[in-house]
C-alpha cells in the first residue's frame, strides 16, 4: 500500500511538472520580447554582478557600479555600430562598383539565354500596371516594421533598466527572495554559477565563430579583419540578429574587395561558422562550461527549439543545467541540525574553546 501511495505521489508530481513546463512556455510565447529582455538582463548582471561586488568591497557605491555596468554595455553596442557604419563607408565605392558589376553580369547572363529586354523596363512597367496593389500590400508590412523596430527599442530599455537594478539590488533581491524558494541559498547560488557558466559557453562559441570568419577572411583576401573579429565576436551575445548582422556586413565587405565570387565563398564560410560548425561545437563548449554531458545539452536544445523556438534554443541549455542541479539537491539527503551549545555557553566561546584545544 505505500508502495502505491508512493507512486501515486510521483505521478502527481510528474503532472504538475508537466503543467508548470506548459505554462511556463505559453508565457514565454505570448511575452516574448519581454521575456528575451528580461532573461538577457539576467545573464548580463550575473555576468556582471562579480566586478560590481568588487568594486563595492573596495568602496563605491553599489549605485555606481550598476551605472558603469550599464555604460560598458551602451559602449559596446555603439562600438559595434560604429565599425560597421565606418567600415561599409570605408568600402562604399568598391561596394557600389562591385553590386554595380553584378547587375550588369547579371544582365549579361540573361540576355545570353534568350531574355530580351531591359530589365528594369519590364520592372517599371509592372510598377506603372500594379502600383495600386502594391502600394496597398505594402503599407501593411510598414506598419509591421515599425512595430517592430518600436519593439525592439522598448525591449532595450527594458534590458538595460532591468540590468541597472539587478546590478544595484542584486544581493537585496536575492535576500528578498530566499524565503520564497523552497530549497534555500544554496540553490540560488548555483543558479547564478550556471548562468555564468553559459556566458563563458556563449564567449567560446563567438571566439570560434571569430576565429572561423577571420581565417576566412585573411585567406580570400578581405580587409577590415579586425573589424570583423570583433563585430563577430560581440554579435554572438545578441541571439540570432547579432549573427545576421556580422555575418552580412562580413559578405558585403568581401563583395567590395572581392567581387560575386568572393561574397560567395564569404556567404560559405558565414553559414559554415554560424550553422553547422556552431551547432557540432555547441554541446561541447556548454557541457563544458556547464559540467554537463554533451547529449544532454543536444537533446535539451533541440527540446526547446520545438517547445519555445528561438527562444527555447537559447535557454536550453542553462535551464537543463539548472533542472539537473535542483534533481540533485532533492535527492541529497537532508544536512542534520547541528547540536545546541551547552546552556550558559556562547557559540563563540566554544568556538574558541576547541581551537585552543590541543591535538
């Protein structure tokens, strides 16, 4: 009979799992900007928190070092903009000449198969006969852009205010909180330890990624190396877009310098670093950030690309990290109290007592 009661108790509690994980996705689904704000917002102050503790220990305020956290991220992300705005400038003439080129190849190229005709007349005349259609398809899709664009700037305050107070607040929070989680500091702390430990992840996929593109780069021929290490390198911190941008500004620059060809093989070597040799090395570089067995990380992530999509891809790993950790900790055996002083004794009496103790 206890047998049984135990293993109705099981059941249920596999049930609510079950319900929780369902919930927990529907939310991320219906909020997601929010959410993917929310949950950058705690990497980065994790990430961070370390170099504010230190700079409170050695007297500024906890205030300020929040503040310079978050202008150290706004300074990246005007570096990044930065590089690339003054790099596609710097290669803006040989960009032109080079999608110039292609167009008119192009042109060649179809005209040799038995296409007569301008191209761009047969565009203008299609413009001229459909002009009302399309303009009304088209105003929907701006509307969407600029929710969108609308999105994204509410979603980077969101971030970088949420990552000024976890930095400021963060001990508070965590002292507010402990009584509300039912296995105590302990959890939370290693909580915090596996989400570094997916930003060291995060740092050697997008050091790999650099690597990858930059010797790519050096062996076509491409300028800008440097430039495009970094911009690589920070980009792999932004889920997805960071790598769209760094690996289409690496095309065009390899487009101006080079030519089709070249952006070819440049477009190659993107997709080789960001696609396949990221996905075979991902296991590898989160297992061992976060003590993990690489089939474990795989089957997590592509668990979570079918349960949340992107987002789900981009949690995996962390979350199984922490799922394993909390199955661990409820299968330790409970610690024993240790026992009472002696009444009329000050621990710390005693303390002292069996230190000066000899052996």
């Amino acid at each position: 009979m206890d047998a049984l009661r135990t293993a109705g108790s099981k059941a249920w509690a596999l049930v609510g799992i079950a319900v929780a994980v369902a919930i927990g996705v529907f939310v991320i689904l219906l909020l997601k900007p929010l959410v993917v704000a929310l949950l950058g917002a705690l990497c980065v102050s994790l990430a961070l928190s370390p170099g504010v503790d230190a700079l409170a220990r050695r007297g500024l305020r906890r205030g300020l070092g929040a503040g310079l956290g978050v202008l150290l991220l706004i300074f990246l992300g005007i570096l990044v903009v930065w590089l690339v705005v003054t790099g596609l400038a710097s290669q803006w003439s040989e960009l032109t000449a080079a999608m110039n080129k292609a167009v008119a190849d192009l042109h060649a190229w179809l005209q040799s198969r038995g296409l007569q005709g301008s191209l761009a007349e047969s565009a203008r005349d299609s413009l001229e006969d459909r002009g009302s259609t399309l303009v009304s398809g088209l105003l929907p899709k701006l509307g969407n852009l600029a929710g969108t664009t609308a999105s994204l700037f509410v979603g980077l305050f969101v971030f970088l205010f949420t990552t000024f107070f976890m930095l400021k607040d963060g001990p508070r929070m965590a002292r507010g909180a402990e009584p509300w989680i039912p296995l105590g500091r302990a959890w939370m702390d290693q909580v915090g330890r596996i989400i570094r430990g997916y930003v060291v992840g995060l740092t050697l996929l997008g050091a790999f990624n650099a690597a990858v593109v930059g010797l790519g780069a050096l062996a076509l021929g491409v300028p800008l190396i440097g430039t495009l290490l970094i911009i690589t390198l920070l980009g792999n911190y932004v889920p997805y877009l960071g790598a769209w941008v760094a690996g289409a500004f690496a095309v065009l620059i390899a487009l101006a310098s080079g030519g089709p060809k070249t952006a070819l093989i440049m477009t190659l070597v993107v997709f080789l670093a960001n696609g396949t040799l990221q996905t075979l090395l991902q296991p590898f570089a989160y297992g061992a950030a976060l003590r993990m067995r690489p089939l474990t990380i795989l089957l997590a992530t592509v668990v979570g690309g079918l349960l949340a999509g992107i987002i789900g891809v981009m949690i995996a790993a962390p979350v199984a990290a922490i799922i394993q950790h909390t199955a661990e900790l409820l299968r330790a055996p409970p610690t024993a109290p240790s026992p009472p002083p002696p009444d009329g004794q000050d621990p710390d009496d005693l303390a002292r007592t069996v230190d000066d103790t000899p052996d």
